[in-house]
C-alpha cells in the first residue's frame, strides 16, 4: 500500500460521515511523517502513548488555531498543496507537489507565531544536516509570510510497518532486517545528536525492495513538544517495541495501539514467544534487552540494551537469519484409467471377484523406413561425437601433463616465476548491501545478482549524465559500491570481482575486525587494493591475509555507455577466498 492511500485510510478510520476536517481533527496521525491508525483516547487526542519513559512528556497542545489553507494553495511559490491529511494541535501536514522538480513531497505547515515553531525548524534543520538514506529526508525548512513549513521526501512505493502488521506478523528473516537496520539507523543518528522520541510503526517505512525508512527524525517530537532526559533510552525501547510488534502482532502494553492488540491487564510484561508460538528465541531475547527499561527481563542474565548502538551491536551478534526457501507448487498427480482400474475384471454376480484373465497388450507402432534411417543417422552422429570428444580429451591430458612437467622443472631449478601463492578457498558471503553514505540507494534489489553465481546478471546504476564521478551530484561525493558481509570476521587472502563494464575506478577496502555493521567510507579503514581502474575483472591475491567481516568495493568513477555524454557501471559477480 502506498503512503498516499494509507492516510487515507486513517481519516476515514477516524471520523464516518463527519466533514473531511472535523475527520482530521480526530485523525491520530502525525501527518505526512506519522499516519497514526486510531488507538486509545489518547491518541485520538493526539498524545499517544510512545513506548519510552517519555510516554507522558509530550506538552498540552496549544491553543492556536492551524492557518486557514486549503488544495491549490501555493507555499514559496513552488510547493502546491494537494491533500491534507492532518490537522492536529495547530499544525497541519499535507500531501503537496514540488511544480519546480515535478515530485510529490509532504508539508508542515504552523503559524509563525506557534509556541513550538522555533523548535521544529531548528529539528528540521538539524535532520536535514544527517543526509542519511535510512532516514526520510528533510528537503527544505522555512519560515514565510507568518507560517513555518517543513518540506521532506513522499514515498509513494512505500508501506507503513502499521500496514504490514495488519495482515500479520513478520517472518523471523524480516523481523531481523527491521530491527538490524533500524537500531543501524538511529545509533547513526544518535552519534550526531539526533533523537526521535516517537518512534512507532506509523513512522517505519518498508520499501518495495525491502529496505526500511525512519520519517520523522526529530521533527515529531518539535511537532508533538514530546521531550525526554534520555533520548538514546527511549529510542532503544521504541525499537524493542517495534521489534516485539513484528514478532507478535501486539503491542508490549496494556493500550491497543495502531492497529495492534495490547497485552492483557494485569499480567505484566511478558516474552514474545510466550504470546506466540514459533518465536524465534534469539529476536525475543534482543526484544526482551531493549525493553528492559519498561520492567523487561532479559534471559541468560543478559545486559539489557539501553542505546541503538548497544543494540545494533547485540544484532550483529546473533546468527545470520537466512530468508525462508521459496515454495514451488508440485504439479496434481492425476493417475489414468489404466491406474484406477478401468481395465479390472467386474465382480461376478456371487460377489467374489472374477478369476483373473490376460489383457491383452496391443502390438506396438509398425516402424516406418523413415523413422530406422533417423535412427541409425543418430547413432553414427553419437559415436562420431565421442570420437571427438575421447581426442580432445587425451589432449587436454597431454596439455596439462606438459605443463606440470614445466612447472616442477621451474620450481625444481628455483625459478621465482614458477612459484605461485595459493588464493585460497572460496568464503561463504553471508548479505550484500548497496554503500550509499550520502543518500538513497540506486539499485539495492539488485544486489542479489552479484551471488548468484550468474555472470550474466548485474548490480548496476543508473545512468548519470555528463560527469563520470556520478554525474558530479553532491549526494554521490563519495561514490558508490557494494558492502559484502561475510558473516563472521575472516582472514580474506583474495578477490575476484567480475565488473558490469571495464574502464570503472574502484578500490577495496575493509573494515576493522571490530567493527558492527559499518556504512560510512571512514568505516573501512583496511586497504586490499588501491584505486585503480578495472577491466571486465578485477583479481588479485593479497600478500597477507587481512582480519575482517565487511569487504567495500568502492566505485569513484564509471565509465561510458557509449552514447557519449552517459556514465554507467555496476558488478557482475563477488568471488572473495581465504
């Protein structure tokens, strides 16, 4: 379901036959960047209760009254507004469209005046400062003829973890890329300085190609005026809760909340496989870790986990969830009349079967002169081809014996050039994911096709005009590539990269072996290989293993497509030994 048809959704839930904005006054959303579906009365009050010990912080809304807008109106003269789908404690948010870049954004909208104004372009300026692609991004923050509005990305492709969970909860594989890249996201976040504070399934984002986006970093809470004294605690419980909801389909607390079932009264707290059977154990310890702090016990005297990055860490740690195994239908077996007895003999009339007789078996087919003369034509073009084969084969054996004899009379006088270094054993390759620092991926369901074992399938990027260091765009300074995981920390003695098209500038790097789930280029600080630019391959044996669990292979420069002034590369296929 996309965003769009989801807000809708949740004004209709709220509000029957009542006008379209007595409906948006009761919505529960946090507009374009939270569509809340209606819960308790405290979220149709607009203070829903957030899964962190700033669930009660959120300040008395404000008396002032949303600027009179309405569809057609222009902000900036650029940004159109086209659906409102929130008007809650004096801002509105809306469905808007930038006529300057011709794309669909979503819009805050509050008066100047409004006592939290200041904080929500001081939040929205803050966030757009990240430039992170696991995060909505923040397009624009103004203030302008005595309104204040915040512009950020639309994702029409994208569906609301509420939507998901309605129809069930989430694969145990699923459920680890939630909270792996989620607690990812927010330790990043954090490290800049950067809280969310309102962190539901209304404001996680699943993509088509299975990627999840955070809206709403820091932006909701300036909206909603929530404040906390322990912002890395309250997220990290947010995402416990995310976690558990995936796990379960209720929410960890006593209250129904967007769209889920909360925990009967009375009995506390409970683990996830204990409210559904078939849990994965090692998710509903790392649940149970995160909500520690709302009077969660985790197992095996485990240490709670009270920030993302501690979090993060703890999913690293666990055993690689793999996807389930795709199920094929296995054709209806439909037996012939032959096989349900057609041909049986009846009964006779005492009731004992009738003593069995022949069948008679007809004759097989008469072979025509055509059909021998195919046949022995067949045969004479079978033999000719072992025959061919059999010379090939014992000259290849000669071939090679040859050279094995020139090899060890090489190493046998002390001849350098016939010693070689062993590249070593093929490693497992546990993920692949796109390195996109400074924003959103370009290809990331295609990443599959560089372990398939398929030359002939590709990670490729898009076109970039002009310019071969990606078009010169500011976002793409830093490149692009592919983060190869190996799933646990390996001694890597070589590689062998088939790339998309010859002529690209790469290098590979790695990460330290101590490093958890990295994405920034300053994380890979190990270097296999040094910038340089490639043929159809790229192969080489390192002269001393290197310690690591993420290989980069890093692309600064593409090269032509060939239609003169396009740049286009990608890889084909990922071997790496050890």
């Amino acid at each position: 379901m996309a965003e769009r048809s989801t807000a809708a959704v949740d004004v209709a839930d709220s509000g029957g036959d009542e006008p379209l904005t007595a409906q948006a006054d009761k919505a529960t959303a946090d507009g374009v960047d939270t569509q809340d579906r209606p819960g308790t009365d405290a979220d149709a009050a607009g203070a829903a209760p957030s899964p962190s010990d700033g669930r009660n912080s959120a300040a008395t809304g404000p008396d002032v009254e949303p600027p009179e807008l309405h569809s057609g109106h222009k902000l900036a003269r650029r940004y159109r507004l086209e659906e409102c789908v929130t008007r809650l404690e004096g801002f509105s948010s809306w469905r808007a469209v930038d006529e300057k870049l011709r794309r669909a954004v979503g819009v805050h909208v509050l008066p100047a005046d409004h006592p939290r104004a200041r904080p929500v372009l001081a939040a929205a300026r803050s966030a757009a400062l990240l430039g992170d692609p696991r995060f909505v991004q923040v397009l624009d923050a103004v203030e302008e003829n005595d309104l204040v509005y915040v512009v950020h990305e639309w994702l029409p492709d994208a569906t609301e973890l509420t939507t998901v969970l309605a129809s069930g909860p989430l694969e145990p594989h699923d459920a680890y890329q939630l909270v792996s890249q989620v607690s990812q996201a927010m330790s990043a976040a954090h490290r800049e300085g950067l809280a969310h504070l309102r962190l539901t399934p209304s404001s996680v984002l699943r993509t088509e190609s299975g990627q999840y986006r955070i809206r709403g970093l820091a932006v909701m809470a300036a909206l909603r005026g929530i404040k906390t004294d322990h912002p890395q605690r309250t997220d990290t419980e947010a995402i416990g809760a995310l976690l558990y909801a995936a796990l379960t389909r209720r929410w960890p607390y006593e209250e129904h909340a967007y769209g889920l079932s909360g925990l009967p009264k009375g009995v506390g707290l409970i683990r996830p496989d204990q409210v559904r059977a078939g849990v994965h154990r090692g998710l509903a310890d790392l649940a149970m870790r995160a909500l520690v702090n709302n009077g969660a016990t985790p197992s095996r005297q485990e240490q709670p986990c009270t920030t993302p990055e501690e979090l993060a860490k703890a999913v690293a740690a666990l055993p690689r969830i793999r996807p389930p195994e795709p199920s094929f239908a296995r054709p209806s077996y439909q037996p012939t009349a032959y096989q349900q007895g057609a041909y049986r003999q009846p009964p006779n009339r005492t009731g004992a079967a009738a003593p069995s007789r022949p069948v008679p078996v007809p004759p097989p087919p008469l072979e025509s002169r055509t059909g021998k003369i195919l046949k022995w034509t067949v045969a004479a073009l079978l033999i000719a081809a072992l025959g061919l084969g059999s010379w090939q084969l014992a000259d290849t054996l000669m071939d090679q014996e040859n050279q094995s004899d020139d090899s060890g009379r090489a190493q046998a006088s002390g001849d350098g050039e016939g010693k070689r270094k062993d590249p070593g054993s093929p490693l497992k390759i546990a993920d692949v994911t796109e390195f996109s620092p400074l924003a959103s991926p370009v290809a990331s369901g295609k990443v599959g096709n560089t372990v398939d074992g398929d030359a002939g399938t590709a990670w490729i990027t898009p076109r970039y005009e002009g310019y071969a260091n990606f078009g010169n765009l500011p976002q793409r300074a830093q490149g692009s590539g592919l983060i190869v995981d190996l799933g646990s920390v390996k001694d890597v003695s070589g590689l062998d990269i088939g790339m998309y098209r010859e002529g690209q500038k790469v290098e590979v790097l790695a990460a330290d072996g101590s490093a958890a789930a990295p994405t920034a280029l300053d994380d890979f600080s190990q270097r296999l290989t040094k910038p340089a630019t490639a043929g159809r391959s790229l192969k080489t044996t390192l002269d001393k293993p290197v310690r690591t669990r993420y290989v980069l292979i890093h692309i600064t420069e593409l090269p032509s497509d060939g239609s003169g002034s396009g740049y286009r590369g990608g890889v084909s296929e990922i071997r790496i030994t050890g």
